[in-house]
C-alpha cells in the first residue's frame, strides 16, 4: 500500500473511483487538481475495513474521504503517523490478505461490510456486560468499558440482538469454525500463527478462511 498516498488522505486528500476497480488520489478535496496516484480496489476495502476511510457524502458517488482527525502541519518536520497496515505482505493478518487477493469486487465489499457487523455485535456484548459469560477467547482482551449501566440486569435491545445473532452463528459454525473466525477477524492474526494454531498449511488456513467469510457475508446479508 502506498504510503505516501495513505499520507496525503490524512492530510484532507480525497480517493474516488475512477475506473470499475481502482480510486484515484488527490492532495485536497478540490479533484479539479492533479490526481497524486491511485490505490486498488482491495486496497480501498482493506482501508475501510479498518474504519480508516468514510464515505463523502453519499455512498454511491464512490468518494471517500480519511475517517481520523486530519494531520497537524506545523512545520517541515510535521509528518503525518503512518497507518498502521503494513506494506508487506508477509507482514499482513490473514484478513487483509484474503481480502486483498479476492478478486471479486462485490465479494471483497460483502467480506468488509459482514466482518464490521460481527466486531460491532461483538462490542455492543462487550459493553452489555456478556462477554464474561459467553465465555469467548477474544472477548477476554475486549476494550474496557468507561460507562456503568444503573441497573446491573439491564440489556438494552442492540446487545439482546447482538447476542442472539452471535449465537446463532456460532451454532450454524460449530466452536471449531466460530473460533477461527475469532482469530480471524476479532483478533486479525496473521496467516502464519493461524495455520500453526489449527495444525494447518497456510494455504489450506487461506482457504479455510475464505469459507468461513463466506458463510460470515451469507450470516450478515452483506
């Protein structure tokens, strides 16, 4: 991924779609000046994933804008931190790799959209106090919560619903599937430590992976 386009996005650039699988670059917001480069379509959704891209304005005018706070320059030396994806692709999780060498548009969009409504269920159990006794591995390393809930019982309706489609998806998975997708997706590990994990070759955990975000998008409706 070039990283000196990922710099200038997060200096107020733009990416747009200007062609059926590749975005165009451009310093500023402005797109009648010169387009700085392109990024792939993979590289966009493994972007987006990492809630590091949102849509400008509407989703289907293809133009995207950097999700972080933009850059302080105050000076030569001001550079922008780099997004913390490398660029090799030895160095990737398993996740970005599939994502990135899927060559089907519509597959590498429903992938994305299905694995950021399972980490949003798996949030909204962390918030609501489920994760102790749902018992799950990657939960156990779950972000802190900053609010207390006044009523120790009480579940709002999101967590309820999160927890039921967890549930039943680690019911149509099975523990041995629904854990590789923890470690997957929650947990973003890379093809190397998921392969040893489960006693696999990595291309057989490559292609293990690819059919379980399969029935991850057929779970989610992405």
């Amino acid at each position: 991924m070039n990283r000196r386009l990922i710099r200038a996005l997060q200096r107020g650039g733009v990416a747009a779609r200007t062609q059926e699988d590749t975005w165009s670059v451009w310093r500023s917001q402005d797109r009648r000046g010169r387009i700085i480069g392109t990024l792939s379509g993979a590289d966009v959704e493994v972007l987006r994933l990492r809630s590091a891209l949102k849509p400008f304005g509407a989703e289907a005018h293809g133009v995207l804008i950097w999700a972080g706070c933009p850059t302080e320059t105050t000076g030569k030396a001001a550079v922008a931190p780099d997004l913390a994806i490398p660029s090799s692709p030895h160095a990737r999780s398993l996740l970005e790799a599939l994502i990135a060498n899927c060559a089907s548009q519509a597959l590498r969009s429903g992938i994305r959209k299905a694995c950021q409504s399972f980490l949003a269920d798996l949030e909204a159990i962390d918030r609501s106090g489920n994760s102790k006794t749902m018992n799950w591995d990657a939960l156990a390393q779950s972000r802190s919560i900053k609010s207390q809930r006044k009523d120790p019982g009480y579940r709002p309706p999101q967590a309820r619903g999160a927890k039921a489609r967890i549930e039943a998806l680690r019911s149509t998975l099975g523990d041995d599937d629904f854990g590789f997708l923890m470690k997957l997706v929650a947990r973003e590990a890379s093809r190397a430590s998921i392969a040893k994990y489960f006693g696999l070759r990595p291309v057989l955990a490559e292609q293990r992976g690819m059919a379980i975000l399969g029935r991850l998008v057929t779970a989610y409706g992405a």
